[in-house]
C-alpha cells in the first residue's frame, strides 16, 4: 500500500466514522423547549463537533490500523473480493501445432 493509499484510506474511515458517531448524544432544540425562531425543532442545540471530531480520530484511527494490517498481511486482496472473474487474465486457446 502506498502512502497516498494509506491517507485515502484513513480518510475514508474518519468520514464513515464521523458520519455514524454525529447524531450520537444530540440534543435538538424540540427537546429541550427552546427553539429559535426560524429553525427547525431537530436543529441540534449543541453540535459538540470538536468533541465529536476527536471521538472520531480515535475510532478511526483503530479501524484504519485493522484495514491497514489486513491489507498489508495479504490476509483478504482484491482478487479474493472478485466475485465475477473480472479479474482473471483471459485463457489463451492453445493452437495445433502444425
């Protein structure tokens, strides 16, 4: 794996880990009682997003680590993901000698 591989790949796993630890613990201005004219009731009330982003680099950093290591032992490649044979080189038909 490359380095720009590896910084995709941990990318990817922040976001998809963001995106999950977000709406964990909101408190939305209808739950609380008191909305601000002109938003709505399931605007978050405090978003905590700096707390939310450090439980987020911590999560993915260890799903990072794991997905790292399976990719770099060999363990699963992209072959043994190829469900269609895509990836198989075309069998070249022998032809009689002569």
């Amino acid at each position: 794996m490359t380095i720009t591989a590896a910084a995709v790949l941990y990318a990817v796993c922040w976001w998809m880990t963001f995106l999950v630890v977000l709406p964990l613990r909101l408190e939305t201005q209808g739950d609380r009682g008191e909305i601000v004219p002109g938003t709505h009731a399931s605007a978050p009330e405090n978003a905590n997003i700096g707390r939310k982003a450090k439980v987020t680099t911590l999560w993915a950093t260890g799903i990072w680590v794991v997905l790292a290591g399976i990719i770099l032992s060999g363990w699963i490649g992209v072959r043994d993901i190829d469900w269609f044979g895509i990836m198989d080189p075309p069998r070249a038909e022998l032809a009689p000698a002569g």
